[in-house]
C-alpha cells in the first residue's frame, strides 16, 4: 500500500481551476438563471473563486471567459486576482456570437466571418500576455446541420488554417487545449466532435497545442478513462474539464451522477503522473450551478475531486499489477473497488487542518457570513452570461 505522507503530499500539491461562469448569472437570453448574490463583474467571480481557494487551498487559479470577461485593464485584473490570493489560470475563449456564425466561426465559408472570429481569439492571446495565463482554451461551437451544406474536407482545411495562426501567436510559454464535445452543439457535422479529431489537429500544430477532455462530452458508452490515459501515455493530454456526465457542464458537481467513474479518470491520471503540476495538466471544474448556491457548489466539487485523487493515489498498485499479470480479472477489480470504497474524507480533513485551513471548508464558509453579505451588497445584479 502506498504511504500515507506519500499520499498526503501529493494532495497537498494538487491544484483545480475554478471557472469565473460558475459565479455569475448564466443562460440564454430567454432564460437567465439568477441567484441572489451572484457575482456581477470579472473581479466579483474572482473574489467568490478566491473564497473557494481561502478555505480548501486546492483552487489557486481562476480561468477566464473572453469576452465574458472583458475589462478595460486585464493587467489590473490579474493584479486584483493576486492581492486575493490566486492567479488568472486559462483563457477560455468564444469565437462565434450573432447570426453571422450560424454556420460556424473560423471555419465559416465566409473569409470575413472567419477573420472576424480568429481576431476574436486573437484577442484572448492578448488576454494571455496581460494576465499571465499560460494556456488557451478553446471550444468551437462549429458545424454544420444539412448533408451537402459545406464542405466537410474545407471545413477542416480552414479550421487548420485558422489554428495555426493562432498557434503562432502564442508565445513559447503559451499553449492551446483544443476541446471536443460530442453533444454540444448537436449538429449534422460538428468540426471538433471526438478526441481524435482534436488530436489530429494537435499533432499538426506542434507539442504545445494539447487536446483538452470533457467528462460531460462523450459519445454513450465510451470510456472516457480510456481516453484520458490514451492522451497521456502520447504526452497530449492538456485539460480536463470535471463536470457531471450526464447534465453537461451547466449544473451539477464532479461526481454528483457517477462518482465511480470519476474516480476511474483520475485513477488513470494518477497512473500516468499527470496529476503532478510539471505535467501541465489543468483540471477545470467547467460548472454553472443553477439549483444551489454557487460558491458551497464549488466548494463540494473541489472536495469531491479531492476525495477521489485521494483514492487513486490509494490503490495497492503492487497488488493491482499482480492481479493483472495473473489475468485475475475479478481480483484485479476488486483491489480497485477497495479502493474507491475508502473513506477518504479523514485523511483530506487532516490535510486541511496542517495547512492551517478548516477541516469542513462547506460549513466553514455558511459560518463566515460570506453568502449573506453578498446577497445584500450585490443587490441589482447585472446579468451576465457565459457569450
């Protein structure tokens, strides 16, 4: 078994990513989805993001949505994040809006749509330089709905050609995690709709363009574990993005649906050494809660990620490895169930409290008072959307 300081050290060096859309309102505008005290500008989604990070010390970067997000001074921005406690982790960028990307963005068949929205994420590498961020996260709602429509083998062309602009863009400390979804948007054709599509493109792009996994993205069926330690084992795993797998990424926590296969993914990650910050991986809790208070929702996301790494990193790998040689199929799952069955919640407790931290960081925040101040200083709130 391994050793529990062993284990314990590891934890204490794991790092999430905390959406800024998961502070503030979101939905389609004939829908928003208010809550009282929701966040209305970048630098209050900030100050809810650094509470997370004050009280589990595991979220010590904020990702950003362009031009959800835009300021006037990014560089202010990321010096308010600093004087907060954390840093501006990834730009996630939007490259469509209007009815003029119906049919895509940068790879429109229109050259003026397309120069529009390849400026647009031009501007997120700008973002980029002024904050710090060291790492472009992009998700295409591209596509088309009509067999015969476009030209599927153009599409691809002209997706290339606007990726490798970007790529060149980007400084040598800069990469590009390029997302896939399957079912979002649902379309005839989608130009980035599986993890092989995306790697292809990486490949052609270079080392630093990486394909970024959503755990609410799959096809039915498909192991996303699979995927990941596929990634990982050709050094091109970039991101992923924990959100529960059958809500996509708008409401519920990491593992509130499955969190056995939560904790399969990270198992993997944990088999890989991509849950080491010199891997570069960056785990994004891609969430927008909609039916409880933002900021405890994320609190227990952190927690719940926490509570299966811990587990991943508590599997009797020597024995797992005998089970397999030994083709013991039943015994081999049965030492990983053992596993996922221990109540780590302890071990992480401890952690918290030798880092100074409260050992229930979710009670720990509904006895500060933060929510109640919040919902009464944030009174008129600004919508604000993730377009």
């Amino acid at each position: 078994m391994p050793e529990l300081s062993a284990v314990k050290s590891a934890l204490a060096g794991q790092q999430l990513e905390l959406p800024s859309w998961a502070f503030g309102n979101a939905g389609a505008p004939a829908r928003l989805l208010e809550q009282p005290g929701a966040a209305r500008t970048p630098q209050e989604k900030i100050a809810d993001a650094a509470r997370v990070h004050a009280l589990t010390g595991a979220a010590p970067r904020v990702a950003l949505q362009v031009p959800g997000d835009r300021v006037d001074d990014y560089a202010e921005l990321a010096r308010f994040a600093a004087e907060h406690g954390v840093a501006i982790g990834t730009v996630s960028a939007t490259a469509f809006a209007g009815d003029d990307g119906r049919p895509g963005s940068i790879a429109h068949p229109d050259a003026g749509v397309r120069r529009q929205a390849v400026d647009r994420l031009l501007e997120c590498v700008d973002v980029m330089d002024a904050t710090g961020a060291a790492s472009l996260r992009l998700w295409l709602a591209d596509g088309i709905g009509y067999a015969g429509q476009d030209d599927i083998a153009a599409r691809q062309d002209r997706l290339a050609g606007a990726l490798a602009r970007l790529q060149a863009r980007l400084g040598g400390h800069q990469g590009l995690l390029l997302e896939y979804e399957l079912s979002e948007p649902s379309l005839y054709a989608a130009d980035v709709p599986d993890w092989g599509t995306s790697l292809l493109h990486c490949l052609a792009l270079g080392p630093r363009a990486r394909v970024a996994v959503s755990t609410a993205g799959q096809a039915p069926g498909v192991s996303t574990e699979f995927i990941v330690a596929l990634l990982a084992r050709a050094g091109r795993l970039g991101g992923l993005s924990l959100s529960a797998p059958l809500h996509g990424d708008d409401d519920l926590a990491a593992g509130a649906t499955d969190p056995f296969q939560l904790f399969r993914i990270l198992r993997e990650v944990v088999a890989a050494g991509a849950h080491r910050r010199a891997a570069g991986v960056v785990f994004l809790l891609d969430q927008c809660h909609h039916s409880e208070p933002r900021i405890p929702a994320q609190i227990r996301s952190v927690l719940r990620v926490q509570e299966a790494t811990a587990r991943a990193l508590l599997t009797d790998v020597a024995a797992l490895a005998a089970a397999q040689q030994a083709g013991d199929a039943a015994g081999a799952n049965a030492i990983l169930l053992d596993a996922y069955h221990a109540d780590t919640r302890p071990l992480l407790a401890g952690l918290r409290q030798d880092l100074g931290l409260d050992a229930d960081p979710v009670a720990a925040y509904h006895r500060s008072g933060y929510q109640e101040h919040i919902v009464s200083a944030r009174t008129g709130s600004i919508p604000a959307s993730r377009a």
